[in-house]
C-alpha cells in the first residue's frame, strides 16, 4: 500500500522515505519544505561526479582542512531541510571531524554535477538556499556547455569558469586548481564538440 503524501514535508517524513527506500534512487532532498524527488543520473554525471571527489578528496586530505564526501548524507544546515549534494566538504569541528550528521552545521563547497532533471533546480532553488546559509562555494558543472559556474553567497549572478577553478578555503594553503579543459576531455572524450578547442 502506498504512504500517503503529508500535506507538509518535514524532516521527518523524507527521512523515513529514504529508510524505506531499497536502493540510494530516487534521491529525496528537503528544501524550504518543498519535497525533492530526482532520479539516477547519467553515466557521464557519475563519471564526472568521482573526477571531481578523487581531487577534492586529495586537497581535503592533505591540507587536514575537513571531510570530503559525496551523496548520500543528511545536510541539514537549518535543521527543518534535508539535501543530499553531489559533493560536499565538512569542515572539521575544534580540530576534529564530525561524528554524526548532526554535528554537520556549515559546509565550505557544494559541487552539483547538472542532470537534466536537476539542471534548474541545481541553479535555482539549491543554489539560493546555500548561498542563504553561507555556503562560500557552490559549483554547478555543465557538462553539455563545458563550464563550471561559481556562486558565493553575495553573488547575485554566479562566475562562469572555463579553463581553469581555483578553490582556496585558507588563505594560509595553496588553492586547488582544477584544469577544467582536461576534466571535461576526460569525462566526455576527445569526440566532445568542444575538445578541439
């Protein structure tokens, strides 16, 4: 039988979809108490997806500024929404990394790798809502248009990256640079339109 749907989402009722669900699919987000339902991504996504965690992991780790992590986890930086980012960085807390979801109350990068089932939503409403509560970095990847676009919480319109993204979380470490030619060449192949250019 199915569960009827609640008038209102809370935190609650998408964590008990998520318990019943057999697989990680569909993904179930909680945003400003609009219940999100996306479905498995593509291949090149995926693709893209551990690219992109396997370089972030790399600085995370040596630079002992957080965790990296990718979907699934319960984000809830307001207490009441519940997101699941492609890629996300938890700061360490007093010296030491989280212990439970709970403990998770900012992020220093979001990463969302755009599905076309996610490609407004990701712009939209998940992009206002980190910026909302502070997030410094949000990076869509465009993998049709071969950009990576770049909001941070005052930013009214984000910066469009071609070629190459710097992230530095520290002033006091060197930033990661992400040659973005050579990811999207990797994750596309050299048949892509835009990799002769």
């Amino acid at each position: 039988m199915a569960m009827p749907a609640p008038t209102t989402w809370t935190r609650d009722h998408v964590l008990d979809l998520m318990e019943h669900s057999p697989t990680h699919w569909p993904r179930y987000e909680l945003v400003d108490g609009e219940l999100l339902v996306t479905p498995a991504p593509r291949l090149a996504h995926q693709h893209a997806h551990s690219v992109l965690l396997g370089l972030i992991i790399g600085y995370v780790n040596a630079h002992r500024i957080g965790l990296a992590m990718s979907a699934p986890g319960d984000i809830s930086l307001d207490g009441k929404s519940l997101l699941q980012p492609d890629i996300f960085v938890v700061p360490w807390i007093s010296g030491r990394r989280p212990r439970d979801w709970e403990d998770v109350k900012s992020l220093l990068l979001v990463v969302e790798v755009l599905s076309p089932s996610t490609r407004q939503l990701d712009r939209g409403l998940r992009k206002r809502f980190y910026q909302r509560h502070g997030v410094p970095e949000f990076w869509t990847v465009d993998l049709d248009s071969q950009i990576v676009e770049r909001s941070r919480p005052v930013d009214r319109s984000p910066e469009v990256v071609r070629d190459e993204i710097l992230w530095q979380p520290e002033a006091s470490i060197p930033a990661l640079r992400i040659d973005l030619r050579a990811l999207f060449l990797e994750v596309l192949g050299p048949d892509s339109p835009d990799s002769a250019q």
